[in-house]
C-alpha cells in the first residue's frame, strides 16, 4: 500500500511508528506521471489524482478500482449515494463513492481489528474531561462554568489552538505539561498526543470535547460521553451535520442543548447543569451505541470488500 501525500511530516506525529506498518509513506511532489498506478486508487476527500496519473490509468489492460472516499455525515441521503458509479467524461474509468457513515448501507467508520475500549472510569468527586476544538466562542464560558462550579473538573486540553485559547482565557501563560487551577477547574496542558495515546485519554476521561470526523469517532470507539464541535462550514451548512448526528444518536434534551451551543457560540454555561445531571445516563448508554454503529462493519474492511468485488 502507498499513501500519497503532499507534506508527509504531519504522519510522524500521529503514527512515530508507521516505518514498521505495511504502508509506504510517498511525498506527492509533480504530477506522477512516472508512477505506475495501483490496482485500487483511493481518493481521500476529493484530492483527486493528477490528470497525467488519470490518463495512465486509462491505458492499463485492466482498469483500476476508482475510489473517492467521502467525507463522514449521518444524514440520511449518505446511504443512497454510497457506492454509486461515476463515469469519466472522456476516458474509460468508472469511479465509485465510498461514504462512511453511522448505518447499514454506508462504508462504516474506521477502527483497528484489535480495538477494544477499556472499562469506563468511575464517576467520583472529580470530573476528567478532554478538550479538543476548533476555534470556539463558547469556551470562555464553558470554562468559566466550571471554574465557578460544584463539580471539581480536571480539564486536559490538547496542544495547538486549544492549548492557545485557554491560555488567552487564563490571561497567563499556560505552558505544555503544566497544570494550573481556576477555582474548581484544574487545567492541563498536554503535549501533542500520537493516536494511541490520544485514545487512552478518551478512554480514560468522563467526557471528551472533539472536533471533525477523526476525534468524533475514536470518541464514539472510547465508549465514552462526548461533545462535537463540527468543522464550521459557509452559510452555516454545518449545521445540518450536527442536527443530523444529534438525530441518529438519539439524543436527549440536555445533550442537544450543549451541543448546539457548542456549536453556535450560545450560553453555554446554563445548559451545563442540566448535561451533567444526566452525563451517568449517557456513559451507560455509549457501549451500546457503538456496538450498534460497530454492527456493519469497519470502514478499512467493508472497503476491501467493495474493491476486491470490482477487480
């Protein structure tokens, strides 16, 4: 397997160990027009092949299983798009839309073979939560919220943005690795996290703020309570995301509330009270939801299923 992408230093971050993976790491640099083109080609999110790459995979005796891999909605029109073929205009290649998603009918969401989520932590008379966002209006008040609380809170929050918006809510210096404490809110300063390190904090929190599709599902993976932040879109589109996960996760009142808030910078702070009140009830109900999501398979594996069908 060859991934290729345009800056690859990003990848030793998250994966320090993927030398010893089965995947050979490519900087995409010019237009590969020497590069002999795969069986299967897997567009990830519309960053669609060079068109010297394309016309090469027209001249292949046997022509390749075309990919695009889509980006993750619970809406509900994914599943009757998912795995349609598209015609090229002018070459004789067929390209096929492969869509994750939360239901059958849909690609499924990643997840290792081996993955398994460890007992949840007990709740006590400390609250661990995650905090991984984009930039987010609502934060001042939600920290605010808990600094002024009953609940003690111990808030790790993830390096980059995150780390730079609590810093500005503090109006001190809030260095990688420290910790400082605001009334009932200790704050933690992580360093960046690679994935295996970053799913035991989700495993090992009460409740996980994440952000876009990756942290959404290794949050769903942790079996644990979360908040979503989608990736804000133009003309509030979404939006539409958002009502749409809320729907398929059957969330109560509480959860709709904050999450909304979240996501449209509102007062976050009095809708708090009522998710904590209820934030038992959601750890209970989280392993059953992901088995249920688990239940159509992984994305990797429903994937493999669908090219080799086509070769």
């Amino acid at each position: 397997m060859r991934l290729w992408i345009d800056d690859p230093a990003p990848i030793d971050l998250f994966a320090p160990d993927h030398a010893l993976l089965p995947v050979e790491v490519c900087a995409w640099t010019g237009d590969l027009s020497d590069v002999t083109p795969a069986q299967i080609v897997i567009e990830a999110f519309a960053c669609e092949p060079s068109p010297c790459y394309i016309e090469h995979m027209a001249t292949l005796p046997r022509h390749p299983v075309w990919i695009n891999l889509e980006y993750l909605s619970a809406e509900d029109w994914v599943a009757g798009y998912h795995g349609l073929p598209s015609p090229h205009p002018h070459l004789p290649l067929m390209k096929f839309f492969f869509f994750p998603g939360f239901v059958a009918g849909t690609g499924g969401l990643l997840r290792e073979a081996h993955f398994t989520a460890p007992p949840a932590p007990t709740f006590c008379a400390r609250l661990g939560i995650s905090l991984f966002c984009y930039d987010n209006p609502a934060l001042p008040d939600l920290l605010a919220a808990w600094r002024d609380g009953e609940q003690c809170v111990d808030c790790h929050v993830a390096a980059g943005l995150p780390q730079r918006q609590v810093e500005a809510w503090l109006g001190d210096p809030f260095p990688t690795v420290s910790a400082i404490q605001r009334g009932q809110l200790t704050l933690h300063a992580l360093p960046f996290l690679p994935q295996t390190e970053y799913d035991k904090l989700l495993a090992s929190c009460h409740l996980n703020f994440v952000r876009g599709e990756d942290s959404l599902v290794r949050a769903l993976w942790a079996e644990r309570p979360f908040v979503w932040q989608a990736y804000p879109q133009a003309e509030d589109a979404h939006h539409v995301k958002l009502a749409a996960l809320l729907e398929r996760l059957s969330a109560c009142a509480p959860m709709r509330n904050i999450w909304q808030a979240w996501n449209t910078a509102g007062a976050i702070a009095a809708t708090w009270p009522a998710f904590l009140a209820v934030l038992p009830r959601l750890a209970e109900q989280a392993p059953h939801r992901a088995q249920q999501i688990l239940a159509q398979g992984d994305l990797a594996g429903n994937l493999v299923k669908f090219c080799m069908a086509r070769l």
